[in-house]
C-alpha cells in the first residue's frame, strides 16, 4: 500500500487525470504526449510567476558602488560571532566603524583599513556588508 493510498484512503490519480474522474484511461503515447504538454503549461505558469516576483524585487534594487578613500559603516553579525561589542542579542550594534575603502577588489567586493582590534578578521568585503 503507497503512503498517499494509506493517508487518504484511495489511489493517487496521476497529474494527467485530474480533469474528470471517469474518463478513459490514457494509454502509451498520448500519455506521454499529455503529460509532456501539462509539463510545459505548468513552467509556463511558473515562470510568469518568477517574472512578476523579480519585477518586484527589481523596482526596490540600487546598485551601490564606492570610490577609492571613502568611509564606509560595516555591518556586524553577532549572530555569526565575527564581531562582538560588549552587548549581546537584541541591543548589540548593527554596524562598527567608519572604515576607509583602500581597494576595489571587484565590482561588488572591497578592502578597508580595518583597526588593530579587528586584525583577526578577514579584510575584504562584499558591498550588502557595507
């Protein structure tokens, strides 16, 4: 007995006989062909889907690019435990520093000219943690 049969106490109809039950069963390659075009309506609708979504998430975006010699906030994780100011949780700071930006790295990647207390800290840094 499948899981499916066990829970709701009836066999699982496959994606292609959801219509009405009743029908005729499909047999080899109509089933096929069937199932292949209810594949490809269902990526259609996802991918309007997707479309929508990342329209949305588009409109709220800004490219952040820094130049050589600013001074920049960098976002501290305590939740992580890279950086650890006295406080801990809730009323810990979000950000340390400024930092002066020294290199750019890459289009999205940066080195500051961190303080002596933080020299055990990796000193390259992507731009959503500037």
């Amino acid at each position: 007995m499948a899981p499916y049969e066990a829970l709701y106490g009836r066999r699982c109809r496959s994606l292609i006989c959801w219509d009405i039950e009743g029908l005729q069963q499909l047999e080899g390659p109509e089933l096929v062909q069937e199932t292949v075009e209810k594949v490809k309506i269902v990526k259609k609708y996802l991918k309007a889907a997707q479309d929508r979504q990342k329209s949305y998430a588009d409109k709220h975006r800004k490219e952040m690019e820094y130049e050589i010699g600013d001074k920049v906030f960098l976002k501290v994780s305590p939740w992580k435990g890279i950086l650890r100011f006295g406080r801990q949780g809730k009323l810990s700071p979000r950000y340390s520093g400024p930092y002066e930006i020294i290199e750019k790295i890459g289009p999205l990647a940066y080195r500051l000219a961190l303080s002596s207390e933080l020299s055990q800290i990796h000193d390259v840094f992507h731009v959503s943690m500037l």
